[in-house]
C-alpha cells in the first residue's frame, strides 16, 4: 500500500513528538538520578532537589507527559482527518 504525502506527514510529526518525549523521560528518569548527589545542594521547600525528584516531581511530570501527548494527539488527529469516530 502506498502511503500519500498527508499521510507521510502525519507520521513524521507523530514520531518526532514522540521522540522528543521519549527524550523529556529519558532526562527525567536518568539524568536527574545520575547527577543525584550533585542536586542535593539544592532545596524545594526545605528538601533536597534529589529528593523530591525522586518523591514527586518525576511522577508530576510523567502525569504531565501523559495528558500532554493525548491531547496534541487529539488535535493532530483531527487535522489530519483520522479522529477515532472516523474509523470503519
């Protein structure tokens, strides 16, 4: 089957978003754990910077990414024309 250019498009803008969020986690998940001792120079709130990454703020911004990607998946979606209730 032979993919038309829209399509193409699509495809390209959906796997560079997903990289660059791929990327966010990556960050988040690793970086910030590897340099953990470093950031405990710094305090949030009377607690390490290391602490509260690894207590709050990597689930925050896990949460964050979720609802991010649905809801720019939603809007590509719909300017591409392949919402969900357009399906055979």
């Amino acid at each position: 089957m032979q993919l038309t250019l829209k399509q193409k498009r699509y495809w390209q803008k959906n796997l560079r978003f997903t990289g660059s969020l791929l990327f966010i986690w990556f960050m988040v998940t690793f970086v910030v754990c590897w340099f953990a001792r470093d950031l405990q120079s710094i305090t949030v709130c009377g607690f390490p910077l290391s602490f509260y990454m690894a207590a709050q703020g990597t689930l925050l911004i896990y949460v964050i990414l979720v609802g991010y990607y649905a809801y720019y998946m939603g809007k590509l979606d719909s300017a591409h024309g392949v919402q969900e209730g357009d399906l055979p």
